[in-house]
C-alpha cells in the first residue's frame, strides 16, 4: 500500500492505492500541483505577506552539461566521514562520525589522526562527532570547531554540544579548549544532526535537528530544530540576533526556527545564509534563511511525520522553501556555492550531495532567489553510494564525502570542457 499526498485548495488530501507507485514529479505535474496551491503555499511567507516566487520543482537534467567530469579519491577507507573543511595551507581536516575520530590529509596527500576518540563524546543513530568548521583567523590561533553528542558528566542524560579546538604548530596533535554551545536536545540520537558553518561577518551558525521531539521546533526555549547564529569565541549570541533581547538564554541564540533536522548550510556570496533540510516522507527543502524566520515544522500532537514541513497555520508568516523535492525524498545533506570563477558556466550554483539517492544535484537561483536549473552530472549520479557533505576547496574543487560503511572516501570533483 503506497501513499501519496496532494494539495487541494486549503487542503492536504491523502491518497491511498495498492498499485501506486511513488513518482518524482514531472514538469507538468509540478506546474498543476503549484497552480492548485494556495498563495500562502507558495512565496517565502504567508499572506498577506507573500512576496517570494515560491519553492521550485524545476526539471532535473542528468547532463554533463558539455563538461568532461573529473572524479578523484583523495582518502579512501574512511569510517563515514561526516564533514571535511579546509585549513589555509590546503590540509583538509575531517570527522569520522562513529568511530570518533579527526583525520588530516597534508597537502601533499599523507593522512594522520590529530584526535582519536576523545573522552565523552556520545555516538548513537545519526549522532557522533559530525561537522567542522575551520576559524577564519586560524593562521593565528590555530582553532577549529566540531559538533557532537556529548555524554553529560553529572546528572543523566546527553545532549548535543560545539566546541573548540586547537591543533599544535607541528598539526600533529589537536586538543579542546572550550565548550561554545551546549544543550541541543538529543534523545535517541535520531535528527540530532549539527552543521556548523561560519558567516563573513564572523558569527558561527549552527544548523540543529528536532530530536524527533514534536515540540522543539516551535519551542523558543528549544535549541533543537533551529539555526543558531553565536559568538564563536564566547558561545553568546552573536550582535543582531533576532531574540537578543530576550530573558531566556537559549532563545537569544535563536536565528531561525520552525526546522526539522538541518544537515547543511552555505553562506550565498554577498546574500545571506542557506540551509539544506530533511523532510519526512517528502519535501526535503532548501531554504533561504531569514533572522526570526519560522520555516513551519509543527508535527504534534507527538511527532506526526505525516504533516507537511510547512504549517501556514500556525500564527504569524510562516517561510515557504526555495526549492523542495516533493514525493520522494532525496535525503539532501551538504552543499557549497560555486563561488570559484574557474566554474566557468557553473560559477553561483548550489551544490547539493544527497543521501538515499546518491546524486550530485547543482542548483542555478537567480537574484530574486527563484529556482531556474538542476543540473545532475552523470558522474555523479549513483556512482559512489550515499554523499554526505560538500565543500569548495582552495583550488575551485568540490571536495564530497560518501558516508557508506568503512570503505568510505573524499572525493575530488572538477570539470573540464
């Protein structure tokens, strides 16, 4: 028995049938469904507000769009490798989720463990020790940043934390030095996801799941199922936070809610930040952050993963996606822009790596942050299994890890005409 879900005026109708079989929308499809949708569905708020051209479902091309494909392991083995990130002599630091631990790769390709199972990180389900972000002034202070499951050392219980750490002159050896943010829900260890990523101006955002806990999105004294933007030095909120005024300590650090498990963010150049996001049963979404936004997860009573990812009901506007998958998911994760100029044709897409369908997906949005283009390299398609993260490196080159199993990699993507 298949299921599957269709907008009908204000309502979501459910349809059922033993022979359906789930299919990603078609062009024209897409266009009825939207046309069908109300204007509270579409555009990046509620009405009255609306102003946004509302979430694309644009066809996706697998083309090698006149481009020969370059694909390239560069560390191979891998536990499932969660994150990678650049420091500014072209090492390339990663975390191993499951098994604890931090590698780098010199820029001459040998590989070394700077920290091996740290004492107190927690690994369950989809938690363990996940994203890295480097420091922008890393040449002076030697520090970096990872987020992971924390076992809590008095009391019971467990939560998900960010901290800091420095790796010594030789990079042989990397240490913590200071807890940033603590207290991001974590239960089971599903939709405990954290993705770090530092803006231009300095501040360190931090992308959260829900916990599977129905209320925390909506929760304001909640860090699950939000976009943190904080101090990266001090753990405080970072200067023009949406709640930064506020009297509860957590909601101060809140710069988007309303999420449901965040597993990428990417700062668009001269824009603002954006985030890559699991749906339930459908609608992975891409959305453009807004300080104070409510992107509209809301799965109680419980946790009803059977409601859409945006409830246009709940009080107040309510942020629409940019660009979302439908009926299935993809499983979207990481991704980077293209800011390199050596892309050529390229240059400004986002680049997508996704889970359950194994593809590459780069995403052309115009000015008006409309969706126009997905493009799904062939080489890219498939090809290595489950991808996990996306980062440009010093050279223009995509860096991706596949999370699989052991054998996992980080791979070198560059095209050529």
């Amino acid at each position: 028995m298949h299921t599957a879900w269709m907008m009908i005026g204000h309502h979501v109708v459910m349809i059922r049938h033993p022979g359906f079989r789930p299919l990603r929308f078609t062009a024209a499809v897409s266009g009825l469904l939207i046309a069908m949708l109300p204007a509270c569905a579409i555009g990046e708020s509620a009405p009255p507000s609306a102003s946004g051209a509302g979430a694309g479902r644009v066809p996706e091309q697998t083309t090698n769009a006149g481009l020969t494909w370059h694909v390239h392991a560069v560390m191979t083995g891998l536990d499932h490798p969660w994150d990678a990130e650049f420091l500014p002599n072209g090492a390339l630091l990663v975390t191993e989720r499951d098994i604890k631990r931090i590698l780098l790769r010199t820029p001459n390709g040998k590989v070394r463990i700077v920290a091996d199972n740290p004492p107190g990180i927690w690994v369950g389900g989809e938690t363990g020790l996940m994203s890295i972000a480097v420091d922008p002034d890393f040449t002076d202070n030697r520090r970096f940043y990872t987020c992971q499951g924390n076992n809590i050392s008095t009391g019971t219980g467990r939560d998900v934390r960010v901290t800091s750490w420095r790796l010594n002159l030789s990079s042989t050896h990397a240490f913590r030095t200071d807890v940033i943010v603590k207290g991001m829900p974590s239960t089971s260890g599903r939709h405990g996801g954290c993705r770090l990523k530092i803006a231009p101006d300095g501040a360190l955002y931090i992308g959260t799941g829900d916990a599977a806990t129905g209320t925390n999105p909506q929760d304001l004294t909640s860090l699950g199922g939000k976009v943190l933007r904080v101090n990266r030095f001090t753990g405080k909120a970072a200067p023009g936070n949406p709640f930064a005024n506020s009297s509860n300590a957590k909601k101060r650090l809140i710069y988007s809610y309303g999420h449901r498990n965040v597993q990428g963010l990417a700062f668009r150049p001269h824009d603002v930040m954006w985030s890559v996001e699991h749906g339930p049963d459908r609608d992975d979404e891409i959305n453009r952050l807004r300080a104070g936004g409510n992107y509209g997860w809301n799965p109680v009573p419980g946790y009803n993963e059977s409601v859409p990812m945006t409830d246009f009901s709940l009080p107040g506007p309510q942020i629409g996606a940019r660009w979302s998958s439908g009926f299935p998911t993809d499983a979207t994760s990481g991704a980077a822009w293209m800011s390199d100029p050596r892309w050529n044709g390229l240059r400004g897409m986002l680049a997508v790596a996704s889970l359950k369908d194994s593809s590459l997906r780069l995403m052309r949005f115009d000015q008006d942050n409309v969706l126009k283009k997905v493009l799904i390299p062939p080489a890219l398609n498939g090809t290595y299994g489950r991808l996990r993260s996306v980062t440009q490196g010093p050279g223009g080159a995509l860096f991706i890890t596949t999370d699989n199993s052991t054998t996992d990699k980080v791979l070198r993507v560059w095209a050529t005409h």
